[in-house]
C-alpha cells in the first residue's frame, strides 16, 4: 500500500446515489450496471466525489485524495495504520471495479 496513491472517483463513467443507513449503488453508464455498496463504501465514495468537485470548483483542477486523507475525514481524528489500511483496501477493491482511479502523488 502507497500512501502516496492518490484516488479520485472516476465520474466521467459512474454515479453515485446513496440512502442514509443504508448503503447506495454505483450505477455505470458503460454497460447500464449498478452495483450495490456498504454504507461505508458509499460514505467513502460520497466524501471522494465531493472533496473532488469542491478542489475542481476551487482550483479549476481535480486533485485526487490519499488513503491517509480520506481516513482521517471520515473518523474526525487521526487514524492509526490499521484504520488507513482498511479504507486502502476499500479503495484497492473500488478501484478494481473501475469506481475509483488513481495515481501515484
């Protein structure tokens, strides 16, 4: 795990829509699929969405979001090894979907 990877939700391919306490799905303009995400994914995914479209109104460029980053915004405090490798995991599965893209900082 690079703590260095800089995630960013690919929205050029997929949207997002979420219900509160219950998780949400990814829907991929691609092939019409939708795929059904935890709560948390879904909170992860929200906070990587919004943070992006935020620094792209902000900076007229999208700026990606490192495991570390998105750790400590969704828990409030600094996260230990173990919190940031669980959302990297996360990220690493999204990402295999295509969900998530990322590059090196």
């Amino acid at each position: 795990m690079s703590l260095t990877m800089q995630y960013a939700f690919n929205s050029s391919r997929f949207a997002l829509r979420g219900w509160a306490g219950h998780g949400g799905v990814v829907y991929d303009d691609a092939d019409s699929a939708l795929y059904e995400v935890s709560e948390s994914a879904f909170e992860l995914l929200s906070l990587l969405r919004d943070r992006q479209l935020r620094s792209a109104v902000e900076t007229a460029e999208t700026a990606g979001q490192t495991a570390p980053q998105l750790t400590y915004a969704l828990m409030g405090e600094a996260p230990d090894d173990s919190d940031i490798a669980l959302v990297a995991a996360v990220l690493d599965n999204l990402k295999s979907m295509g969900v998530v893209t990322c590059r090196s900082a």
